[in-house]
C-alpha cells in the first residue's frame, strides 16, 4: 500500500528534492506540494495524503497553524502530520504536539531517516527528534497555555488498569519494548494495549495519546526525576 505524502515547505528547491527523494520509494508517493501554511490545508483538504511533511516558518498562515486546523477536522483524521524545520527549539516541540503532529524533525536528517520517519507516523506511531529532550518536552506539555483545553481525569475511566499503565510509561518516553521489558510480556501486546488505549480515547495516534497523559494528569513532570 503507497503512502500518499504532501509537502509544505516555501523553498521550491526543498520540495523538489523531497519529491525525489520520496517519490524514489515503491512505498511513497508525493501528491501534492504548498508553499505556504494555508495552500497546505487546502491541498490536504483537496488530496487527504496519509502523511504531510509540514514546515514551521513559511509565510502568511505558519506551520504550526496549519497542523492545527489539519488535526481539528474531522474529515483529515486519517492525515499525520511530520514537523520538519531548522528551527528546533524546545517550545516549537510542544506547540507542535499540542497542535496534533505526529512527529517532528529537523532539516538536517539523513535522508534515510526521513523515509523511515514518514513511515513511522504514517503507522499512526510517534516520532521526536533525538534533540527534542524528554525532560524538555514534558516540562512544556505540562504547563497548560492560555486556551488549552484539558483532559477531565475521569475521561480515562475508561481504561483498564494496564492500558493506563502502558500508557503512563509511553509518555514518559519509553519504547513498546522497553514496557514490554518492565512487564515480561510482548512488545505485540503491548502495542495491542497503546491501540486500544487510543481508541477509547479518540487520540488520533501515540502522540496524542503523550498529550493526553499529561494534560489528564496521569503523568507529571516529577514522575520523570
């Protein structure tokens, strides 16, 4: 199955060799391509890819603007957003997850690790770049800004004890293996157990299953020390 990839970045050369790049894949296909935050909403309304390749800065409507009202349609929810920037700062980290994106890179990559990351979210898995701390990440995901809509606690009643665990220990960094590792059970089971979680949470995929644990409570800041 082809993984359907739009492009969003205002250097036309970047977009073109991004086209290159994944269009050289059996498995990626580019369909479409923006140079601005509000030609890539509109193309993604018009194309629905699986993946969008977001930059940050670009002219007019931003990045970070457009992931947002990507995530917040109800007709784009199959659509991952991939954040790719020079700019990799820690609080871009934050908006970024709180925005909805599912991953979030900067420019610099490889390119195999590109391909691999369009992969990843495009699983509904998350992916942050190895710059992106977790101490960092966590810090500003659990402070609320102004117009942050928090998730009631009683929202994960829902939950069986070990989805809420498995949960707790996804947003607090750690691989389907490493949990797998503190359970004695299979990473299968365990990604069975973050799925189900999603689900029954309407968390569109690992990432804002991250966001959720935080601005729930379930998981805080000092959990990580």
């Amino acid at each position: 199955m082809t993984i359907r990839v739009l492009l969003a970045d205002d250097q036309a050369l970047l977009r073109q060799t991004f086209r290159i790049l994944i269009d050289s894949c059996a498995d990626l296909e580019v369909v479409a391509e923006a140079a601005d935050g509000r030609e890539a909403v509109e193309q993604t309304r018009a194309h629905h890819p699986d993946v969008v390749v977001m930059d940050i800065r670009m002219p007019g409507t931003d990045g970070l603007t457009s992931t947002a009202e990507i995530c917040a349609d109800p007709d784009l929810s199959a659509t991952r957003v991939l954040i790719l920037t020079t700019f990799e700062i820690d609080e871009y980290v934050a908006r970024a997850l709180r925005a909805g994106a599912s991953g979030f890179l900067g420019k610099d990559i490889a390119a195999d690790d590109l391909l691999a990351a369009i992969r990843t979210v495009a699983s509904g898995d998350a992916l942050l770049s190895p710059a992106a701390t977790r101490a960092l990440i966590t810090r500003f995901l659990a402070a609320p800004e102004p117009g942050d809509h928090l998730v009631p606690p009683e929202r994960l009643a829902a939950l069986t004890d070990r989805e809420r665990e498995v949960m707790a220990l996804a947003a607090q960094g750690l691989s389907n293996d490493e949990i797998a590792g503190k359970f004695v059970v299979s990473p299968l089971t365990v990604r069975t157990h973050v799925h189900r979680a999603m689900a029954k949470l309407h968390a569109r995929d690992r990432a804002q299953l991250v966001v959720i644990a935080y601005q729930s409570g379930l998981v805080h800041p000092a959990s990580e020390r």
